[in-house]
C-alpha cells in the first residue's frame, strides 16, 4: 500500500519521478483500474439486481381510470333523463403460479454463476499481470546480459586493437573482435526495443498512463521453487467445473419450471372498484351516484401438457434434454481439469529438473570462460576460443533464466486451475 501511495504522489507532481512497482503493487494497481474487471462488475451488478427482484412475479397489479361522457340522446333531446356523466373506477389484480418458486431459483442460480465468472475475470487479470511482470524481469535480465556481453566484446576488440597496434596481433583478429562487438550493439537495442514496447502493453494491462515512468521490482533467481509440489487436501474446483456444476442445478430447475406451466395451476385474484355520478341536466341538480365493487377469485388448471405432442410437453423433454447434455460437459469437465493438473505438475517438475541442470551448466560455463581468458591473456588460446567460450556463457545464462520463467508460470496455471491463491503452492506470492 505504500508503494501505492507514492505511486498516487507520482501521478500528483506530474511525473516527477519513476516508481517502483512489486508484483503485488501491480496486481492492486490493475484490480481498481483494469476495464475488463469494471466491464464485468456491471453484468455482475445486473444479475444481483434480477435476484433481489426475482419474486416481482406476484407484485400486485393496480390501474386507476377516470371518465366523462354526455349520452347523445342529451344533445338533441332537452327531456332526456341524464345529460352528463363522471366516474372513476380502479383495479387491483393478483397473480401467482407455482413458476414464481423456479423464477426466484432461477435469479439465484444466475446470480452464482455471474459470482463465478466474475471471480474468473478478476483471476485472469492477475495472472496476466503476474505472468507479463515476471516475462519483463526476464526480459530485463536478457537486457543485462546482453549488455554484458555486448562489454565484454567491446573489451575484447579494445585489447586487440592494442595488441595490434602494439604489433603482437594480427589484423584479422581485431577484425573478428570489432565485428563480435558491432554484432552485440543491435541485439542490444533490439532487447530495449521489445521490453518497452511490453512495457507499454503491461502499463495498459494495470489502466495507467502510458507516459508514466514505471520499475520492476525482484529477479527471476529469488523466485526459483525447486521444492516438491503437494496438492494432498486441495479440493480441485475450477471455475470451469463450478460454473457447470451451477447450470447442472439450473438446468435441473429449468425442468421443474417446465413441468409447473405444463401441469401447475396457476390462481388469480381480482378487486374492482367503479364509482361513476350522472347528472340530471345542467341546472345543477345533484348527482346520481352509481357505485359498484366486484372480487373476483379464479383458478387455471393447463391441460394441454398432458398430451405427449403438445407444446408444453416437448418444453418438458427439451429442458431434460439440456440437464443431461450439462451433466455429460460436467463429467468431460472433471475430466480434462484432472488431466491438466498432471499436465502441470509433470511440466513443473521438469522445468524444476531443468533448472538444477541448468544452473550446473552455468556454472562450468563461467568457469571456462575465466579459463579460457586465462589463457588467452597468457597467449595460449586463441580469439575463436574465448568468443566460443563467451557464448557458451551468455547462451547458459539466458537457458536458465527462461527456463525459470518457464517454471513460473506453470506453478501460476496450476494454482489457478486448481481454484487456490497464486503463491500458495510455493509458500509466496513474489513479494520480496
């Protein structure tokens, strides 16, 4: 929260300076400020406003009415008993069928669904976030490494030119160490290029503005977890398996809707009020009232369902229809979740065995190239080699480093296919 605050002060003074974000900082950043998230918040506010009024089925239905007429006989005939009249009548009315059960359930089943979806979108966003900061980390590192490289060439090329000058070297060897050197100045650039133009898209990502100066936080080597992955006692519930197991218990309530228009009867009850005053020629006599009040209750019972051809007969069967197809994607669901979570943890263990390969591999590496200098230094290697020998370097550097990012965001898939908190397979959420 803090570096949330000074990140607000940042944008305050006008960018008067960069500031540095956590993978957290930028996890809050983009849950209050990311589109996709406030886009679904609406469909989710819909749905909770259709559930709090999913009983308005049975809200009582009132009309008021007012009128006047004169009878035509009035107009031409002055001996006409009645020559104006004024009433006013209301209407209240009461319906309630045994669907208003099913269009509550319904509301409810749509609402936990919308729940799901919105959980969905907002974990979407977050591992987005995590997996584009942890690939600008790699791509940072790539950067630094690049860079290094690109020096060391530079030093290289400068020796030899001394040693040429100096007319210990010959000139096709400071010819090799100048191209070596060039070659790394577009790789180098090109890596600037690419990490800023990601840079740009995760600034998008997080909802902020594209001018802001922003850092990462952390490296890819305080985030390797070689240790074994225990999913004992997790209950694996994706959101793909609990959004179905949801519309298998809608669709199940979707049949017994069906059923109550096929065979339910349905009641309606109905209170009229008419008031209406006549008035007897235009002397201003005093009027003749005329005041009426009916209730009026009844009972409809559908008949129609009880034919296996009707309409309502075949909304029956199409709804079972639907349940059973639900029920059959549920199964396939739970299926394919189990066979991803072994995917996953087969691929983490592979990148975990990779990656104690490949920080060997880094290690010998480093230790020829020092070889290798040693003795280029000392006159018994040549060029060739300690370029070969630099390369091998570089190569065994970045393997490792990708093959860290690798790791991570398998172990980020899995825990979101396994319905738990990222981080919580490695005991950390990347917070340093």
């Amino acid at each position: 929260m803090k570096k949330l605050a000074a990140f607000a002060v940042t944008l305050f003074l006008g960018r008067a300076f960069a500031v540095t974000l956590s993978v957290g900082d930028a996890v809050n950043l983009a849950l209050e400020n990311n589109i996709s998230i406030e886009r679904n918040e609406i469909t989710l506010n819909a749905l909770k406003r259709a559930d709090r009024h999913s009983w308005n089925s049975v809200s009582p239905t009132v009309s008021l009415g007012a009128s006047a007429g004169v009878p035509i006989d009035a107009l031409s005939d002055t001996d006409s008993q009645y020559s104006a009249a004024f009433g006013l009548s209301a209407t209240l009315s009461l319906n309630l069928s045994a669907n208003l059960y099913t269009a509550v359930q319904t509301a409810k089943y749509n609402l936990e669904i919308g729940e799901i979806a919105f959980n969905d979108a907002v974990k979407d966003v977050e591992l987005s976030v995590r997996q584009t900061f942890y690939g600008l980390l790699y791509e940072k590192e790539n950067i630094a490494l690049q860079e290094r490289n690109m020096v060391v060439a530079r030093q290289q090329y400068e020796t030899n030119l001394k040693k040429y000058n100096a007319g210990r070297l010959s000139e096709l060897d400071v010819l090799s160490a100048e191209v070596s050197y060039k070659q790394c100045v577009p790789t180098v650039e090109g890596a600037k290029i690419t990490y800023q133009n990601d840079l740009a898209s995760f600034k998008r990502l997080l909802g902020i503005s594209l001018d802001e100066e922003v850092e990462l936080e952390g490296d890819l080597d305080s985030l390797v977890f070689l240790d074994e992955i225990n999913i004992d006692g997790i209950q694996v519930s994706s959101s793909t398996v609990k959004t179905l197991e949801k519309r298998v218990a809608a669709a199940e309530n979707s049949v017994l809707d069906r059923r109550f228009s096929a065979y339910a009867p349905s009641l309606n009850a109905s209170l009229s009020w008419r008031d209406q005053y006549w008035y007897a020629g235009y002397d201003g006599t005093a009027p003749d009232a005329s005041k009426s009040a009916t209730l009026t209750l009844s009972a409809t019972i559908p008949l129609d369902g009880y034919l296996p051809w009707s309409t309502k007969s075949d909304n029956v069967e199409s709804a079972k229809d639907t349940l059973e197809d639900y029920r059959l994607q549920l199964e396939d669901a739970k299926t394919s979740q189990r066979i991803s979570v072994d995917s996953y943890l087969r691929s983490i263990r592979q990148s975990q065995a990779a990656i104690k390969s490949k920080q060997a591999n880094v290690r010998l590496a480093q230790k020829s190239y020092d070889m290798t200098y040693d003795a280029y230094s000392r006159g018994t290697k040549d060029l060739l080699s300690l370029q070969s020998a630099n390369s091998t370097l570089l190569s065994a550097q970045l393997s490792l480093k990708s093959e860290i990012y690798n790791l991570l965001k398998n172990l980020m898939a899995l825990e979101k296919t396994l319905g738990v908190g990222f981080g919580s397979l490695s005991g950390a959420d990347g917070e340093k």
